[in-house]
C-alpha cells in the first residue's frame, strides 16, 4: 500500500476494516515518500498509531523517478514479502483476503489480476487493434480487457522476469507510453510485461461491478467493484470520491443531509453489475456528470441500470457488505480526528 497526505484516511480506514472487522492478520507494509509526507509532517501518525495491530511496517521511497504511479511499481518489486497483494489505499476488501493465496488460479499462475472497465470494444485509452502500444511493445495484439490495478496479486519469486520489465517500463526514460499516450500510469503495465515474456497469469473473468448512489432512477457510479475468482464480490475501489474524515465543500446540500454524524457522505446505495448471460460487446461502462457533484468528478456506471437489458441494480442494504461503508466512514473521520489533535498538541 502506497500513501501520500491526501490518502492518509483512506489508508487508514482500510487497514482498520482489514484488521478489526474482517479479522485479516496478513503482514502490511505501507510505503511513502518522505519529501510528500514532510508536506503534512504530522500525516503518517494515525497510522503508525495501527502499529498496536502488530505486522505493520512503513518503508520509504527515496528513488526520485518513483512518483505517481511508479511509486506501486516500485513498492512492489522492492516488497519484503514473496508473495504480494498489493492493494491501493482506496481500495477496501469486503472480506479476508487472505484465502486468495490459496486458490487454484494463484497457484497455478502465481500471478492475478483484475479487468478494468475498458475492452477494445469500449475504451477510452484506445487499447485495441490499431494501438501503436503493440509496435511499441513489439508484439501481436491481443484482445482482452485492459488491466485495473488497484489490487495486484503476484508470487514476487516466481515472477521475478516480468516485475524486473514493468519496472522498465515505467522507469525507463523516454517513457513512450506516456508521451504517447499509449496507456494510462501503471494500470496495464503488469498485463503488458507478462504477455511480452509469454508468462502465464490469471485475470478475473468478471467485468467489474459500480457502486454508487440511486437519485430516483439516475444512478451515479464512484467506486469501481472487483469480484474474485469466484464471482463473489471482493474489492471495493472508491477512486471517485476518496474519504477525507473531514467536512467537504464540494458536495450539494443534498449529499451533506447525513442521518449520521460522520463527514464523508455514504455514497453505497446500490450495486450495479454486467449479466453473465450478455456478450462482452454489450459491457459498456458509461461516464456522466451529475449536478449534485462538481464538474471535475464524473459518475461511471448505467446512468439509467433499470432501463438495460444487459445490466441490473441492487440495493446494498440488501448484500453481505451492507454495513462495510459506515465502517470506513468512521474510521476515515477517527483518522482526521487523531491527526488534528496530534497537531494542536
């Protein structure tokens, strides 16, 4: 897990749900820049206070190229662990993780990843047949899902070629994906080098889910929903609308109206998922603006999930998870709170 001042509540309100409601005891590491943190030089003390949990570590990155989106690249090809679920700070699992370690799909590949919202039948990285990425990567193209890597699942031992070329890939300057506009961070790195070296990998075979809010029959996606590889959902990515445990200014008077106390809104109304039943040609993730948010933050789903054929509603209220969000929501504000108390003293 990578942190910066601004993901500092949601680092900290997903270790507290991994640790205090799923129960998960996996060893974490947290990796952070110093000269980021010496910005907020406070920021890293609601975490270091989960230090109590036990197998918690903080390592720093001093390399100068690892920003952005190599600073994932670079916490995972220097990881201690041999085996590594790295997960955004973001991104929270709605039950222990730790079983994914055993299933047949890592053992087999030691390596799994998720599928973004993006296939070359609607993209809007324009990763399909006429990319130039594939001249670029000198190899043929191939048509599957582009790579979501907010969760990334690699055995670091057995995959030590292809973590030796995303590091490449992302450090190497000139940076052609970049200055291209080939591909988007780090996000389909991991697919790219092991297709390159033709090393086996797992990607989950489930279009991503959106979890988001219902106004009327408008439905606003902000989190991405990652399924394992069973089908069952896993991940929760809240990369819309990160949580801040403080009160926003960015939000109508309609999404402030809480019947809690805590800051951050509960925007998990409902959880809008692709049938099976459908081609993937018909998994088409739309993005809108919605008045109540500002124009900079854009709602992804089925604006309208009742009027598709191809995809259907729940309510969250209704699911196992139904109670995770409410959870993150005080934490993140516990996290704020611990931060602001540490700073007046």
């Amino acid at each position: 897990m990578v942190v910066y001042p601004k993901l500092v509540a949601s680092a900290y309100a997903t270790i507290r749900t991994l640790r205090d409601v799923l129960g998960c005891r996996l060893p974490i590491e947290i990796w952070f820049r110093p000269d980021e943190m010496r910005r907020s030089p406070e920021g890293l003390e609601p975490l270091k206070n989960l230090s109590r949990t036990g197998q918690l570590t903080f390592q720093e990155i001093n390399d100068p190229k690892a920003v952005r989106f190599n600073a994932k690249i670079y916490a995972l090809y220097h990881s201690m662990f041999d085996q590594v679920l790295f997960l955004d700070a973001d991104n929270v699992p709605v039950r222990d993780p730790t079983y994914l370690f055993e299933t047949p799909e890592f053992k087999k590949t030691g390596a799994v990843f998720w599928p973004d919202y993006w296939h070359p039948d609607h993209t809007i990285f324009f990763i399909n047949a006429d990319s130039l990425v594939w001249q670029l990567l000198d190899m043929p193209y191939v048509d599957m899902f582009e790579q979501e890597s907010g969760q990334v699942l690699v055995d670091r031992k057995r995959h030590a070629a292809p973590l030796e070329l995303v590091r490449f890939y992302g450090f190497h300057e000139p940076n052609y994906f970049g200055r291209m506009k080939l591909a988007w961070g780090d996000k389909d790195m991991f697919r790219f080098a092991w297709l390159k070296l033709n090393v086996p990998f797992h990607m989950i075979q489930t279009p991503p889910s959106v979890a988001g809010i219902m106004f009327g029959d408008s439905f606003c996606g902000m989190t991405m929903v990652q399924q394992d590889t069973d089908g069952e959902v896993l991940f929760l990515h809240r990369n819309q609308m990160k949580l801040t445990g403080e009160n926003r200014t960015d939000l109508s008077s309609e999404l402030k109206n809480s019947t809690d106390e805590y800051p951050d809104p509960a925007m998990w109304s409902n959880l809008v998922s692709f049938r099976n039943t459908s081609a993937r040609s018909d998994y088409v993730i739309q993005a809108n603006t919605d008045h109540r948010f500002s124009k900079q933050r854009r709602c992804f789903g089925r604006q309208f999930p009742d009027k598709s054929a191809h995809f259907y509603s729940r309510a969250v209220e209704d699911l196992s998870f139904a109670g995770i969000e409410t959870h993150l929501r005080r934490f993140a504000m516990e996290a704020a709170t611990k931060f602001t108390n540490k700073t007046l003293n």
